[in-house]
C-alpha cells in the first residue's frame, strides 16, 4: 500500500535537570524506568515507530541535558526538531518556574512551527505536589498542550507522545493538501542531517548508524 510510511518527526525533551527526561524517554521507547538515572551528558536519543491515522510515524526523540554547562551543546539540536516536550517535576515549583525559560530557549533556537507540550512529570508524587494542575494548565496561554505524567507509573506517557506527534503529523499533512512543501519545517541548519531507511522487522534497523 503507498503512502504508509509517514515522515520522521524529531522529537526534543528539554527543561531542568532532574525532571525525568530520559526516564520519560526510555519508558517510551523501552518501556523501561531506572530510579538510578544519572544526569544525561550532552545529549541522547532513541528511536520508536508509533500509529498515527493509519500511518506509520518514526520519532526520533533527542534528550537533552538539563544542566546549564551543556546549554551551547542542547541548543543546537532544537533546530532540527518538529516537536518539543517542555517536562517539568510536579513535586518541584522551581523546575516549573524555570519552564518560561526553557520556553524562550526554544523560541530563541527553535524553527517558528515547533509544536510544544508543556508535561508535569512524576505524577505519581501526589503527597509531594508543588504545582497545582489548575496553575501549569495557565501556562496554555503561550499556545501549549499540557498533560501531567508519570514515567514511573507509566501514567499518561504513551498519550503525551501520541498527542503530540498526532498534532505534528496533521500540520505536515495539511501542508502537503496545501501543495506548499514541508521544506519550512525541515531543519533549518545541518546538525543533525539524518536519513533513515524503513524498520526492518526484528532486530534494529539501519537508523541507528553514525553518518
């Protein structure tokens, strides 16, 4: 059947160190959660093909480091990226604080069209909450989606990234009924020049290679 192949939608997960980035990640794409994560050096990614509208979605999810030092590095891959996902810890009101920041980051890096959920992250701390829901939902003022998850209990982290690349893959759609190109949602700088065959079944496939 032509057509089933979808594009690439590069991913970013970005906001302060120790919100749960890659747990989110790695509990996407491995279903996996490690409470002995270390803080990420630099950036990481991982890849997971997911169903959108009977099409076939590959994200490529980079994850930053939340640290300042590693800011120059971060930075960089935001270009590149279609979508972001701005994580903050429901159980800390500084990373929630800090989530304007990060905000501004990615509209100072970042391409114009980047799709951006807000995500309150480690659901699961009920007793400990910081933020109330009522107060990060305000943030939608600045055009965000928000969820609140938990990559521990794996509560709402499938519909996070399922909602956001759903939103991503109906712009991309929309444009090309329009007849005008996705070149201005390509990457606007050769970072992170990628191509990727089609998943081979069992076994990685060939994404994964250094160019």
């Amino acid at each position: 059947e032509e057509g089933r192949e979808a594009h690439d939608s590069i991913l970013v997960l970005i906001g302060d160190s120790g919100v749960g980035k890659s747990n989110l990640l790695s509990r996407f794409t491995r279903n996996e959660f490690s409470l002995e994560s270390k803080s990420t050096i630099g950036v990481e990614f991982a890849t997971r093909s997911i169903q959108v509208e009977g099409k076939t979605v590959k994200a490529q999810i980079w994850d930053t480091a939340g640290q300042e030092r590693y800011r120059a590095i971060t930075s960089a891959y935001y270009r590149g990226a279609v979508g972001a996902l701005l994580v903050y810890d429901i159980a800390k009101h500084l990373t929630y604080e800090n989530a304007e920041r990060w905000l501004k980051e990615l509209q100072d890096h970042a391409d114009n069209n980047i799709v951006i959920m807000l995500v309150g992250n480690k659901s699961d701390l009920r007793h400990l909450r910081a933020v109330p829901t009522e107060q990060a939902r305000a943030f939608q003022k600045n055009g965000l989606s928000f969820l609140e998850t938990s990559a521990l209990d794996s509560s709402n982290v499938e519909l996070a990234f399922q909602t956001i690349l759903t939103a991503i893959y109906q712009i991309v759609s929309q444009r090309q009924m329009s007849g005008r190109s996705d070149a201005d949602f390509a990457p606007a700088s050769n970072v992170v020049p990628i191509s990727v065959e089609p998943t081979q079944t069992g076994g990685k496939g060939s994404c994964c290679q250094q160019h």
